[in-house]
C-alpha cells in the first residue's frame, strides 16, 4: 500500500490541490459527487463544467468526484422518480416495460408528458436533497484534508487554509 501511494496517489493528490485550499478542493469534491447523481443522464459532465466556471474551482477535481460516483446516477435515479412521486402526489412510473409500451402505443403524447413530468419531479427530489448532502460532504471532506497524514512518517500534512497573495 505504501508503494501505491508513493507511486500513484501521492502525485495525484498533489496535483489536485495544487493552489487550492482545503476548502476549495473540499467543496469542488462534494459538488463533484452529488452533481453526478443528477437524474438526468448525459447532462453532469455540462452541469460539472459550468458550476466550477462560475464559481471558479478545480475543473479536473470535481470531474473526478464526478466520475467516480457516476454509478450513483444509474442506482438513485428510480428513487428519486420515487420521491418526486410522494413529493407531487403523482401516479407512479409503471417499470414495466411492456406496460410503457402499450401507454406509448396508445397515445404517444401524453406519455411524453408524464414522463416528463417524472424526469421533472425527480430533479425536484435530488435538488431537496442536494443541498444538505453537499454541505455534509463538504465539512467532512474539508476536515479530511485539512488533516491529512503522510503516510511514511504519520506527521500530519496539512494544506494551507488561505492562498498567500
């Protein structure tokens, strides 16, 4: 494990926060993470992008966090459509395949409407809980970093809390 860190995850970590305060690697991590759980599929890499642009952190960090968490996306998607239901009091999505087939032969229209309407509630839903998990992430990830200890002598590492000008 020691030569894992020197040779891979040492460089790495060290090129992540290069610049960067605990605080800004932290909260792009966070941001990173939860927005890859976005329920709309094809959209967080964008969605990543201009968040890092607009308030001006890591691109590469929160791509990472992002990436790494992208099987989240596929796992909470029919949760959120779930909770965007109770939240909406709506009819649920039918998972069958065969019963969205039939609703599409039937009238194509309206199916793409509720469908829609699904996709809508269910950003809802992630948004609600967007917020305090991305406040979560961020406190622990940022006493994380702060803390953290090299692993050859155990002396804690810590970055520094504010760029020198």
């Amino acid at each position: 494990m020691n030569k894992l860190f020197h040779r891979i995850l040492d460089p790495a970590i060290r090129l992540l926060r290069q610049g960067l305060t605990p605080r800004d690697l932290a909260l792009a991590l966070s941001l990173g993470f939860v927005i890859s759980c976005f329920p709309v599929f094809g959209a967080t890499t964008g969605f990543c992008a201009i968040v890092a642009l607009v308030l001006r952190l890591n691109l590469p960090a929160m791509q990472l966090a992002n990436y790494a968490a992208m099987p989240l996306q596929f796992l909470l998607l029919i949760p959120f459509i779930r909770l965007g239901e109770f939240l909406f009091r709506t009819d649920a999505l039918p998972l069958n395949l065969s019963e969205l087939r039939r609703r599409f032969e039937a009238a194509p229209i309206p199916t793409l409407k509720h469908l829609w309407m699904w996709e809508w509630h269910a950003m809802v839903a992630w948004a609600l809980l967007a917020i305090p998990i991305t406040y979560l992430l961020f406190v622990i990830l940022r006493f994380t970093l702060t803390h953290i200890r090299h692993p050859q002598n155990g002396e804690a590492t810590p970055l520094p809390e504010q760029p020198q000008q």
